[in-house]
C-alpha cells in the first residue's frame, strides 16, 4: 500500500531485489507494461452446524505472477515456489507475448502512503477455544429466543493477504488486506413448514468486534426475523409490475445488471450493452451511478489496486449520462484513458482484469415511505439471494429472499418465489424515483468473472422501478 521507503513491508522472502528487478526487466523489455505480483494468504473459518463444530479449516498459501503486455495480448506465468529460478522461467514464459516488441513501457502508477484499513493481521484477535465457544453462545441464543428454531449454522471467516508489486522500473507497493465476516443461518418450523433466514456481514476489520455480543446478537436477530417472515410467505405473484427496491444489499441487482457492463474490457470489445454510448443517455435524470474503492474498512475496498493503482471513485453515470468505465491498466491505455484503480485478480494465479470494488447508487431526494405510498399494485423487494446476467444485453434474472406485496401503497403479505427480470439499461431508464436513504450493504458480497472470484460491496438507496417482469406463481 506504500511505496519502497516505508518501514512496512509485509512480504519477506529470500528474494534478491536486484536479481528479481532484472529478471522482470529482461521480460517486460519492448511491452506496453508488466509487473511480479507476490502474495501471501492465510485464511481460517469456523462453522457451528446444529449444535456441533462441522468445520474448522486453516489454509495458508504463497506465490508470484509474472505479466509481459503487448498491446492487446499478455503474457502470464505464475508460481507457488518463490525463487529466482521459477521467476526465470516464468519471465521467458510471459516474454513470449512480447514477440520483437517495439513498445513503450507505460508510466508506472503513482505511489500513495494513504490507508484504507488496518495493517493487522484479524486472526489473531481471539483465540481458538474463544471464538468457538462464541459460535455456542450464538446457537444457543437463537434457540432461546423462539421455541420454532429447528437448526442454526453459524460461521467465523477470517483471512490476511499480503501482496507486494514489483514494477520495472523499480517501484515496489505493498499492502496488507485484512477480511473477515461473521454469517449466521437459521431454520424454523411451524405445523410442518419450514423455512429458513440468513444475515451476516463483515469487512476489512479485525474478529473481535464482530465477536462482541453487541453485534452477533442484532445479527442473530435479523436471520430468525427473515425466516419467520417467509414462514408467512405466499405464492408470489406473477407478471409485469412495478417494483420498490430497498437500500443497501438490493443494489446487488444494480452491480449484476449494470456493473458489469460497465467494466472496460466489455466496452472495449464491444461487447457490453453500454459499448458507443459514453455520453448519451442510459438511465433516467437523477441516476448517478459510482464506484468506490477509497470507502475505508469496506469489503471491497482497496488501498490500491493488484497491479499497484491506488483506488478511486469513479463516476459511471451522472444525472443519466454515461461518463466513464472501471479500468485496469492494460484496457485504459487501449481505450486512451487513465486507469481508476480497478485492476483486480482473484490471488497470484490470475491475471489482472477491470473489476468492481463498491459500486453504489447515488441516494435522491424522496422519502422512502412517499416511494412506497405511490406503489398501487407491485412488490416491495428487500433481500436478495443468487442472480445471473448477460453481460452483451444486461438481461438479468434475480430471485428475492424477502419481498412482499404492495397494494395502493400498503405494504401486505409476504411472497415467496419471487424473481425479477429484466435488462440493466431498460431498467435504469424505468427509475421513477429515488430515496433520500442510500445506504451500503453489511459486507458479505462477492463477484465472479471470468473463473475468478473477488470481495466486493455494494449501496443504493431506496429505488422505484416501473414494468419489471416478476416471475412467480400466479395468484
């Protein structure tokens, strides 16, 4: 997270810097760009599945990867033996993307000594026999709190990874990324019906807060409330309605339906629904759509970036009008832009592409509860589970852990089953109004591209949508 003078460096390894700095500068001679990407990771998580320890795992790994770029193609080798022999043959590997070369090696990324999260290492906030006997207290305070609770899953994750940026022309970044999360799932059962609720949330903060009963009790609190709403539940409706979505985690369907089309290796192959349209209309007036990696402590968020660009924020759609894409290095400089900070990889086995950190909503003006009282006949949609999207069309399809009818601006019964579908551009068009409560989710999302799967966050505020299609069972 800091350039080569700070006394922090987190990544020790019986590397010589100069032998490796030559290595890497003998693979990148003649590219556009290139970097040694070294990282350590460990990692731990605790289950407590009704009433007994199901899972306890500690996993630690290390590795480097070694990129060559040459315009459009990259050069990619990675390794889990750090020494200079297994740079060697990686760099001859990554070279062959640069074939005669003739490129010019772009400008290295600007250094920055700012911190996002603490340098801390979230495993050792408590130790083993502490945080099980936690998981017991949360399995046991749910049982007593409603005779209806048949089963109770409850989880402890904890990780650090360690990461130092290697550049050729000799700028090296470090950064120490701490994680952690607490999840708790809950079933319950009433005259032979049984339905389940989960809740939980985290970020890049140590264990010990989220252990306080302080916290894991409005937590515990908030999976039996969803499983008893849908213990309610009915059938979902079915057809073309209008829907309200409620802030925080709901702007999942924004970063699925929207996000990704926004990320500029799409746009730059044409790919995406949004490829041609950077300064013309895509949502209606008021939507300004962001992402965020600089929010401190957030589960997306990066001091800088996996090929050494410190995070930004950067301003997708304002007021309607698209204005910009998420970069990484190699896309930004094809498209004649700047890169936003974006440039992301599952770990040191991946090679870096345009990724989301915290894509959030801007929030508006109207009261959520003015939002509600104008829905005559549509859902209320407040939780969300699994969705898919098509990145070249922005169709999506979404289903609702918790959503409820809405009649003449009353909210009704809850349904179960229900499913938005839609496109990200049609329905960004479609936003007829937007709350004054933009809020962020707890913490527990994650996104998946192209095999590789990295920590993300989201936000929005209350939002109305017109003429979804809600897929359910007809009523």
């Amino acid at each position: 997270m800091t350039v080569h003078d700070t006394p922090f460096r987190p990544f020790d390894t019986l590397l010589d810097e100069t032998e490796a700095l030559r290595l890497l500068r003998a693979a990148v001679t003649g590219a556009d760009d290139g970097e040694l990407f070294l990282e350590r990771r460990r990692s731990e998580a605790l289950v407590l599945d009704d009433g007994r320890i199901r899972t306890a795992s500690y996993d630690a790994s290390e590795g480097f990867g070694l990129r060559a770029v040459k315009g459009e193609v990259a050069g990619y080798a990675h390794s889990t033996h750090v020494t200079e022999a297994a740079i060697a043959r990686a760099a001859e590997t990554a070279r062959l993307a640069v074939g005669d070369g003739g490129g010019v090696l772009a400008p290295p990324p600007p250094g920055t000594n700012r911190r996002l999260y603490a340098p801390i290492d979230p495993m050792a906030d408590a130790d083993f026999a502490a945080k099980i006997a936690t998981l017991r207290e949360i399995d046991a305070f749910l049982r007593d709190l409603d005779p209806r609770v048949v089963q109770v899953t409850a989880s402890l994750a904890a990780s650090v990874q360690e990461v130092e940026i290697l550049r050729p022309e000799g700028l090296r970044l470090t950064d120490l990324r701490p994680m952690t999360r607490v999840n708790i799932s809950v079933i319950v059962e009433q005259a032979g019906r049984r339905e389940s609720g989960s809740a939980g949330g985290g970020g890049r903060i140590g264990l010990s807060g989220l252990m306080l009963p302080t916290h894991w009790q409005g937590v515990a609190r908030e999976a039996l409330r969803i499983a008893l709403v849908n213990l309610e539940a009915g059938a979902a409706p079915a057809g073309v309605m209008d829907v309200v979505l409620g802030p925080g985690w709901p702007g999942i369907l924004l970063h699925e339906a929207v996000g990704h089309g926004l990320e500029g290796d799409f746009n730059r192959k044409g790919s995406s629904a949004f490829a041609g349209l950077m300064g013309q209309r895509v949502a209606a007036p008021g939507v300004t759509v962001y992402d965020d990696g600089c929010i401190p402590d957030r589960r997306g968020s990066l001091t800088v970036d996996d090929e050494g660009t410190p995070s930004g924020r950067t301003v997708l759609i304002e007021d309607g009008i698209l204005t910009g894409f998420m970069q990484d290095r190699q896309n930004a400089r094809l498209m004649g832009t700047a890169p936003t900070g974006n440039g992301r990889r599952e770990s040191y086995a991946h090679i870096p592409m345009p990724r989301m950190t915290n894509t959030c909503m801007q929030g508006g003006a109207a009261d959520p509860a003015d939002i509600l009282a104008d829905l005559k006949d549509g859902i209320y949609a407040v939780g969300f589970g699994g969705g898919q999207v098509d990145i070249t069309n922005g169709k999506f399809v979404f289903s609702c852990t918790e959503a409820y009818r809405v009649t003449n601006g009353r909210i009704e019964a809850p349904v179960k089953g229900a499913t938005l579908i839609g496109d990200g551009a049609t329905a960004l068009q479609h936003i007829r109004a937007i709350g004054n409560d933009m809020a962020l989710d707890p913490g527990m999302g994650n996104c998946g591209k192209q095999g590789q799967w990295v920590p993300v966050g989201v936000g929005q505020p209350t939002l109305m949508i017109g003429g979804l299609t809600v897929g359910g069972s007809a009523v």
